[in-house]
C-alpha cells in the first residue's frame, strides 16, 4: 500500500498559498485491507475512508477500465488516478517523503499561470465552473483548448443537469 497527497494541498503548497485539507490517494489496496488497517469507510458512492488516527480522508486509486466506467482495485496506479482528474495543477501527488508525481506537467502550468484540462475534464460538468473558480481565485489563464472544450460543454447544455447542491457547493 503506498499513499500519496494529492490535489489541493499540493497545488496550494506549490504556489505558497495556505493549504489545510490533506487529500490522500491510495495505490496498492482495496476496500477489505483498508478495513483490516482500521481505517473506516465513509464514502458511499466512492471508495473513501477516514484515517483511524488522523481522521484524515484516503480514497483508493481509480483508474477507468475499458468500457470506460470508473473502477478501483489495487491493480490501479497513481497515473491512472491522477489522470482522470480534471486539470493538470490539480493532478500533482506527493509522497510522504515530499517527492513529487507530476505526469501532466502541472507544475509547469503553475508556474506560467495557466489552466489546462486532462482527459477526464468532460466527466462532470462541474468542472467548468470549477475552471472559471480557479481561474477568477488564482488569476490564471485558461489554455485555448480548455476553454474550446468548456464553451463545447456548456452549448450542448451538459451544466443543465448540475443539481443545484452541487452548484452551490462549488
């Protein structure tokens, strides 16, 4: 089982900005051992579980199988996981030594101030007011291609369906 630190907090500890919620991703295991290590399952429609002593969120790696639908099991790697997330800043993981994963140059477009999406960006509508979020929060620009995609998104109506909970959260 190997865990890392991913999203948020290490794009907000890249770009010196205050980062408080640690997000974990696990590689290596499955719901049954993360049960047996006393963590415990918290996330109904995703596998996510509460640390027994940090309380701190784990969710295991998902990756996508051929049929593309979400799946997770420890044949997943970080790759995969961080793949299907929706931007490259936020697909940056970092292990507990402090060394960084960074596959789709995130760190890069961190440091030229620019908003770029991965693969999975069109899986969730949400992300486009996420994008415009960071945009407006982090004053970044957001790459041609990201903005074609979200602007393709939002005239096929694909942000019509959003519950407003969802809306309101981002």
């Amino acid at each position: 089982m190997e865990t890392y630190l991913v999203g948020g907090f290490v794009r907000d500890r890249l770009l010196d900005r205050p980062h408080s919620d640690r997000d974990w991703v696990v590689v290596g295991s499955d719901t049954e051992d993360m049960l047996a290590r006393g963590f415990r399952r918290v996330g109904k429609d995703f596998p996510v579980f509460l640390h027994p002593c940090s309380k701190e969120e784990y969710a295991l790696a998902r990756g996508r199988d051929t049929k593309g639908k979400l799946t997770t099991g420890p044949g997943i790697t970080l790759e995969e996981d961080l793949a299907r997330r929706d931007l490259t800043i936020n697909a940056i993981a970092m292990n507990p030594a402090g060394t960084l994963i960074d596959p789709f140059h995130g760190r890069r477009d961190l440091e030229v101030g620019i908003l770029r999406h991965l693969p999975g960006f069109a899986d969730d509508p949400l992300r486009v007011l996420r994008l415009a979020r960071f945009a407006a929060q982090l004053d970044f620009s957001i790459a041609e291609e990201t903005s074609a995609l979200a602007r393709r998104m939002v005239d096929r109506g694909d942000l019509a369906f959003l519950a407003p909970e969802r809306i309101w959260q981002e």
